[in-house]
C-alpha cells in the first residue's frame, strides 16, 4: 500500500469511528435521556465535520505541499454527503413519522429547516457528479465549477446549527471561525496569484 | 556526500516491517484518539439509582387530584437531562456540573408589597406540609416527561405573607454563584436568572414550590433545595434554585424574554397552536418514546387553568 492510500485508509476510518460510537451507544442504550436527539445532533455535527474537513485539503495543499490529500478528497466529500444523509434520514423518520407532507410543510415554515434541506439539495448532484466517469463526462473545468458548490453547501450548513441554538453559540462559531479562516487562506493565494499574472489555481510546491 | 555502506542499508524486508509497524501505531493511535474526542462530547451521565439514597420526606400526602394518570419518567433519565444554563448549556453535562452548587446554608427572602416580609430558612419551608404530586413537563424544546415533584402549594406561602392590594405579580429569582456556575459567561442569556407569575396565577392550586422528587430531596441539576414548578407552562417557566421571591404592581422581567422577546413571551403558556417562530410546538417526544406526541393546550391542565385567560389572545400573549 502507497502513502496515499495509507492516509485515505486513515482519514476513513476515523470519519467512520463516531458513527461505530453511536450506533454501539444507541444500541446498549447510552446515548442518555433523549438518543434520538443526540444522533440527530451528532450525525449533524459530523456532516460539518467532514465538510470542513473536505474543505481543508486545498489549503493544507498550498500552506505546506501536501499534494498526498487530494487523494482523500473526494472521499471526505462522500463522508460528509453519507453523515448528512443519517441526518435528514433520522429527522423525516424519528421526528416527522415518514410523512413527506409533514416534511414538505416544516420546510415551507421553519428557515433553518429550509436552510438545512437547501445544503442537502445542493450536495445531492456533487454526490452524484463524484465518480470518474461524471468528471470525464462534464470535463474538468466544468467538474471544477459545479463542485465550487461545497463552498456554499458549507455556509448553508453553519447557518443552519447558528439558527437552531438557543443562546449559546460557541459551537456555531466554532465552526463558522474554522470556515472564515479556510475561505481566508484561499482568497490569499488567489490575490496572490493575481498578482504574479498566474492562472488562479494550485501552485505545486516542489519538494 | 558519503555513499553509504551496502552493509549500512537496511534489508528490505526489515525496512518494510518497520513500515508496517510504524503504519499500525499511527493508525491505532489516530483510532484511540477520534474515540476519546467522542467520547469527551459525550458526557456520561452520573446516575444515582432512587433505591440507593434515603427515603428523607416522611409520610407524604398523595392527593389524587394531583396525580397525573401516566407513568413517570426513571429517576435516571429525570436527573440527567437538565437545562441550567448557569452550569452547561448541554442537557447532559448538567447533572455533572451542578454538583458545586452549594445548598447549604440556604434561604429565600420573600418580600415586595406583602405585610410581613421575611427570610425564610430551608428548614422553615420544609415545614410546610410536603405532598407529592405526579406532573407533565413540557419543555419549549419540544420534549417532556413526567415527573413526581414533592413539594407544597405557592398558595400557602403566600398567603402567610399576606400580599397587600396593589400586589399584582409575583418576581423569582435563582442564586447566582460565579464561582461556581462556570457556564453563566458564555451562556448567551443574563443571570441571575429571573422569572414572574401574575398573582392569580402563583395562586393557583397547581402552582408549586418543589423540595424533592421520587420521595428524596432535590437533586442540584434539578434546582435544588427549592424550585418553582408551573405544570402548565413551558418548562423556563418553573425556575430554579430560588433566593428571592418579590410581590410586584408590574410586570416583572423574565430571562428568556430579555434574551429573545419574540420568541418567549411572558405567559409562555405550552400552546400547541401557537408556535415558537422557530420550531413547531404541535408534538413533543415524551423522553423515552421515540416517535412524537400531540401536544396538549395546556399541557394537558385546560380544565384547571383555561379559566385564568379568559378572553385573551393567547398568540398576542404568548
């Protein structure tokens, strides 16, 4: 096995760890007074996790030469699109009986319900668009542009925990910080590469 | 540079088993420590079984009026899941944290627009005759339990205080400990926390000052030693740890209305047609069912409390 595959190895396995967690929590009944709001929290947090995560290779990429990623990257996009699935899953089921109306109208009525399904819906054609033969297909350039879309996928999503909390928001900042400085670093290279008359886009570092 | 000696390479076959092994510490080390992160948001609660302490409340009165015909929620689940801002904003850290609140010694001041105002020791509260009484709680969160609160009618306190004419409401107020509420800077809402009845409604039979539940003092994550508890009101309603209880001619300020005015009215009455503008308030999931309920117009308690708003729009007054 190549470093590359070691590292994707890795990197799925610890994304999946938590779900083992929960499900091993769920079933021996530790999950506390209310599981199905705590799944329904963790699988939420995780979808963010991973998205963050996902959006963190390119920087890791320019700051340090870390080409090895890019490798994980279509995965740690598939993880996130996979924990926000469990999310919406357990909603429609455990909070809305599986009744599509019930679920049609809380989005109609609830914004941050409609944010969350807004960054659901928008992940479904990246997921679906992940494959070689849909890169080959579109062309790169195109591939490329749709799946800027992850950018907003992830904003949606911060929006949707910042609009839920009562009052304590350091977890939404949390996570919105960790965005703003993701987004920072590549508006920096991007200036920077303006500047130097390149092309915006990777500048490999050789080694 | 010095090539190296061909005696100074090492053998391929040690060079990958040292791979190898460095590949598994590197992986079950990252494994150990995604586990332990998870396992650090997710507090384990501290249960205490109710058959493991004394029974410490003697004979209490059962009055079958006040005995919800539903069964209650386990003393486990009770007494860990808690909201108390002043010690976490997560329901399960609650338990855990609000172990440092200190209850002893203990009073509550009443006073305001009453004839004879005065402090009152724990001991002296506990005096008044405790009765278990069997209430649903409704949190504006969208879940509730059942609970058996020990406790004594409102009523009776203040009637002792003899409120004067002009007395129309009733303020609360929690202690406020920094030392010890470790959540209160980053909590997002105001402390001491206060809450307020109108007069006809800390009167009202159902109104309860509660000491224990399940038969046994309270525990600290749920408002020890002496907590409000209005049945048919959203669960903020029924603040704990009181210190201070104040007769008012206005309308005091509440907590949850200084922080979000919009979405949490002085009444706060549970209402399953008026929603919270954030969230439905139609169903709640009963701890320890796992699909969701209907939501009952107060909180199941119409019959005994609809008449205190009579004629008031109730989605002006929420």
């Amino acid at each position: 096995m190549d470093n590359a595959r070691f590292l994707k190895l890795i990197l799925g396995v610890n994304a999946l760890i938590p779900l083992g967690l929960l499900l091993f929590d769920a079933a021996t009944g530790r999950l506390g007074a209310n599981p199905i709001e705590y799944f329904l929290r963790a699988t939420g947090v995780m979808t963010l996790v991973m998205l963050l995560a996902t959006l963190t290779v390119t920087p890791l990429r320019k700051l340090f030469g870390w080409n090895i990623l890019i490798k994980s990257r279509r995965m740690l996009g598939l993880l996130a699109f996979f924990y926000c699935s469990t999310h919406l899953v357990t909603y429609s089921i455990f909070d809305k009986s599986g009744n599509l109306t019930a679920i049609v109208g809380d989005v109609a009525q609830r914004p941050f319900i409609a944010v969350g399904m807004a960054a659901f819906l928008v992940m479904l054609p990246l997921a679906v668009t992940s494959t070689n033969g849909a890169i080959k297909k579109l062309g790169g350039k195109n591939w490329q542009r749709l799946h800027r879309l992850s950018y907003l996928v992830a904003i949606l999503g911060v929006v949707h925990f910042w609009m839920i909390v009562k009052s304590d928001l350091y977890y939404p900042a949390l996570f919105a910080t960790g965005l703003a400085l993701l987004f920072g670093i590549r508006l920096f290279y991007r200036q920077t590469a303006k500047k130097e008359g390149q092309k915006p886009g990777l500048a490999f570092r050789p080694d | 540079m010095r090539t190296p000696d061909r005696k100074e390479i090492t053998p391929e076959p040690l060079y990958l088993n040292r791979r190898n092994f460095i590949r598994a510490g590197v992986f079950a080390g990252s494994a150990a420590v995604t586990g332990l992160m998870y396992r650090a948001y997710r507090p384990d609660s501290i249960a205490v079984a109710p058959e493991e302490a004394p029974q410490s409340f003697g004979e209490l009165t059962k009055r079958s009026e006040f005995q919800a015909n539903e069964t209650p929620n386990s003393f486990e689940d009770i007494t860990n899941y808690n909201n108390f801002y002043e010690f976490s904003t997560s329901k399960t850290a609650v338990a855990r944290e609000a172990q440092a609140l200190k209850t002893d010694p203990w009073s509550v001041e009443v006073g305001g627009l009453v004839e004879s105002p005065r402090t009152y020791s724990l001991q002296e509260l506990l005096n008044f005759p405790q009765e278990e009484r069997i209430y649903r709680f409704r949190c504006v969160e969208a879940w509730s339990m059942v609970i058996p609160w020990v406790g004594f009618p409102l009523a009776a306190l203040l009637d002792q205080m003899r409120p004067t004419a002009e007395a129309k409401y009733v303020a609360f107020e929690t202690a406020y400990d920094r030392s010890v509420m470790q959540s209160s800077f980053s909590a997002g809402i105001d402390f001491p926390y206060v809450e307020g009845l109108r007069i006809d409604e800390a009167l009202h039979p159902l109104t309860l000052l509660a000491t224990g539940l399940y038969g046994r003092p309270m525990p600290k994550q749920n408002g020890a030693p002496i907590r409000l508890v209005v049945p048919w009101k959203y669960g903020f309603k029924s603040i704990k740890s009181i210190v201070r209880i104040t007769l008012t001619d206005k309308e005091p300020p509440t907590t949850w209305n200084i922080a979000a005015p919009r979405e949490y009215g002085f009444y706060s009455n549970v209402n399953p047609n008026v929603d919270h503008p954030r969230w439905s308030q139609k169903r709640e999931r009963r701890i320890g069912e796992i699909t969701m309920r209907e939501t009952l117009m107060f909180n199941g308690y119409e019959k005994e409390v609809a008449d205190l708003y009579r004629g008031m729009d109730l989605e002006k007054f929420y």
